[in-house]
C-alpha cells in the first residue's frame, strides 16, 4: 500500500499546475510550434527549444541555455504559450516566440526575469 501512495504522491510532485485561464484547451496547427526554436538573452547566454510530437494541445519539449541543466517535459499548449521549468514561451506570431525566464540569485534569494526572444529555425 505505501508504493500506491509513493506514486501518487511522485505523480502529484510533477503533474503541471492549473491554471487560472477561464479559456479551454484547444487543439493547435503542429506546424507553428513543431521545430527547433534558438534565441538569446540580453546577458548573451544562448538557448534553444526543440518541440516536437505535437498532437492537439500536447506537445514534448526540449529547453536548453548556456547556464542551466537541459530539461525535458510534456506540456500543454493554452492562449499560445506554455511553461517548461521557470521559463515561458509565448508563441506571438508564426516563427517568432516571446520567451521569458525567471532566474535566482542563488546568494541573495532575489530574483530577475528575463525575457527575450526567439525564432523557429
């Protein structure tokens, strides 16, 4: 019995927040999100996205930067964006992304937000 509670308490610790959108999930054109998409911030440090498996308002994505571990996950597709980590993506039109990250001073505790912008490549 403690296994059941251990995976559901795991499932729990991963399952992506709700979100306080009143709008519905809807599915998506694939072909505006799927590719690889690579910007840089104001601070120089590159990154990439690489989304790919979209089906409906699902899709698999890979985030990468120059200063942070690579993380992989299942997201969900609302109002043209979704999260991955601290980081946003807003698809604004075809091709050309809004991406917005939160970054911690690890010896302060304070935090910035960083936004730029990237293209699907």
């Amino acid at each position: 019995m403690a296994d059941v509670f251990s995976i559901l308490s795991n499932s729990y610790k991963t399952a992506p927040m709700p979100s306080s959108s009143p709008a519905k999930y809807v599915p998506v054109d694939s072909a505006h999100y799927k590719g690889t998409w690579k910007g840089v911030y104001s601070t120089g440090e590159k990154f990439s996205f690489s989304i790919s498996d979209v089906q409906g308002f699902r899709a698999k994505v890979k985030y990468q930067s120059d200063k942070g571990p690579v993380l992989f996950q299942d997201v969900l597709i609302k109002d043209n964006s979704f999260r991955i980590g601290d980081t946003k993506f807003l698809l604004k039109k075809i091709g050309h992304a809004q991406i917005k990250t939160v970054v911690t001073n690890a010896a302060t505790g304070g935090t910035v937000l960083n936004t730029a912008y990237a293209d699907l490549v």
